[in-house]
C-alpha cells in the first residue's frame, strides 16, 4: 500500500503543501477554522502519520541539509553547491539539492519535500519576494540561510550571504563611462523580483546619474532569440554614441555573442562588451571580454558555514548580512 504523503493530503484537501506543513505545525496564525477542520479530516481518513520531524519533535540530527536553488541550468548553482558540500562533507551532512525553476509554487513544493526528509536545515537561493513566505521555518525552528537574493523584510536573525552587487555595478559603469562610453546596453532576463541582476541594473543607474550616459535594459523574458539583434541593431543605428553592452549574467553573455555574430558587430572596435558571471570562458572569445566576476563556490562555502552555526550555537549572535566582493577581470573595452 501507497504512504501516503503531505502533497496527498495537500491535493485531497486543496491546499497548499505550505498550508499542510504549517497545520501540523501548529501554525494557525492566518489559517480559517473551516480549512483547520477540512485538514483533520482529510488527515484522519488517509491515515496520514506526518514524521517526526515535520513536527519538529524529534531532538537527534538527520545530518541532512537542504539546498534549493533558483536555476540548476545556470554555473552559478553548480559552483555554489560545490561550496557547500565541500564545508559540509566533511561533517559527514548529505547535501539535497532541488530546482525550484524560479517559481515560488516549485519552492514550497522542495520545502516541504525536504521537510519530509528531516533535513536539519536549509539553505536557499530565493525564489520568493517576501521574507513571511519563510517565516512558518523560523516558527518551527528550523535553522536556514538565503544567498544571492535580497528578501524584503529579512530579519537580521536569518543569515544572508550576498555579492557586493550595487558596489561592482556602480563601479564598472563609472569605468564604462570614464572609457568613453555614452550608451549602455544592459541584457537581462529577470523571472523574479528579487534576482541578483536588479540591484545591478540599480548600481549602472546610480553611476550615470547627472551624466551624459545613458542605461537601457533589455529584458530577454518573453521574447524570441532574433529579438536582441534587432535591438541592438536599432540602438546602434539611432545614435552616434559610443555603445558598450554589458550582460548582467553568464547565461546571457552567449545570446549577446550570437546576436553581435548576427549583426556582423565587432568588438572591442565598434562596441563595447562586459558581462557578470562567465566564469573565465570569454577568455577565448576574441581579445576577451571585461568581466565583473563574483565568487559563488565562497558564497557557498560561507552560507554552509553560517549554517552550521546556526545549528549547533541556535542562541548564538551572528551578523545578519555577509557581502562577497566580486572580481573585477579586464579584458579589451575599456
């Protein structure tokens, strides 16, 4: 016979695996009577026996820590996993990790599937905006770390591993601009309101602030791949100014170079071209491309770290907020 699971009981109720979770919790906070009732009586008829440590009621260790990425097709979650096994192994924790394609309904999902596994703790790459989609774990006492995104609300209790990433940007559009450049073109694919390339677009905006220059995103969501080069060509033949694009992660430095190929646009002669993240492939692509690099293996490395803190010193006073700096790599633009 099937176990039954909490997605079971989620679905014969029509709930939220969230909500299930925080029923057997004991978090009622903002939970009607009506879907209370519904619960136990869907709970009672599929003999469902949540496991100890959905109700945090065991006091020995899985020795399991959960990792819940935002994008698994990207490098970056790769490095940043290699950082926290690599602190962790040691202390003889399995790693878990899960894709929450950056969707909040995927990441409660990999929450709750982790919870079921009696991970002691997490560590996750948001795909959520606001810090209370988190707090029924804080609740429940299940010790957990963000990094790379900036939750809104995030109490200074939660630790947070992030890059420097308004300092770098604003930085290298203060050199974009000091090089001569008056035009930047900015590619992004933001699928969440709290990507890492926000707070760049924020800092490239900062620095041209009272100049000359001028920052335009091209956001890639949406749109097929003949859709850059066309923008590119467009910006290029309207104005005379001297044009830098910079991709604002590695994923999206590939697309620009197929679009410039497209376009016959050489670089660093007639345009500019930086990126974030490429994780040293552009040192073969042509005279090399100018690089703002951040370090996700560290930032891996630092949240495992906090989190083991968190785990075995719970009463302990930690900084809220660690900041990586990221790399700055020349190449030939500016």
């Amino acid at each position: 016979m099937k176990n039954v699971t909490i997605s079971d009981v989620a679905k014969a109720a029509g709930v939220s695996v969230t909500t299930v979770s925080r029923y057997l919790n004991g978090n009622f906070a903002k939970m009607s009577n009506s879907t209370q009732e519904k619960l136990a009586r869907v709970i009672k008829e599929l003999h469902y026996h949540p496991s100890a440590s959905a109700r945090r009621m065991r006091t020995d260790q899985s020795k399991m820590i959960g990792v819940i990425v935002g994008d698994i097709s990207n490098v970056f979650s790769s490095l940043l996993f290699s950082g926290i096994y690599q602190v962790l192994q040691p202390d003889d924790y399995s790693v878990l990790l899960l894709n929450a394609n950056n969707s909040a309904v995927e990441e409660r999902k990999g929450i709750s599937r982790l919870l079921e596994q009696q991970v002691d703790g997490f560590i996750i790459q948001p795909s959520q905006s606001h810090f209370s989609d988190y707090q029924f774990l804080i609740t429940d006492k299940i010790p957990f770390v963000t990094v790379d995104r900036d939750l809104v609300d995030q109490p200074a209790t939660v630790g947070k591993i992030m890059t420097n990433n308004v300092e770098a940007s604003q930085k290298m559009s203060e050199e974009l601009i000091s090089a001569g450049y008056r035009q930047i073109l900015l590619i992004s694919r933001t699928t969440v309101d709290i990507s890492a390339q926000i707070p760049r677009i924020q800092g490239f905006k900062n620095a041209v602030d009272g100049t000359d220059t001028v920052v335009t995103e091209l956001n890639l969501v949406g749109h097929p791949d003949r859709w850059l080069a066309d923008q590119i060509r467009e910006r290029l033949k309207n104005t005379a100014k001297k044009t830098v694009i910079v991709s604002l992660m590695g994923p999206l430095l590939f697309k620009t170079l197929a679009a410039l190929k497209q376009l016959k646009v050489e670089f660093p002669d007639q345009i500019g071209l930086a990126s974030f993240d490429d994780w040293n492939w552009s040192q073969f692509v042509g005279s090399g491309v100018d690089l703002m690099q951040q370090d996700p293996e560290k930032m891996g490395q630092r949240a495992a770290k906090r989190l083991l803190q968190q785990i075995q010193h719970p009463k302990a006073v930690l900084p809220a907020v660690e900041l990586i700096s990221a790399i700055r790599v020349k190449g030939h633009s500016f």
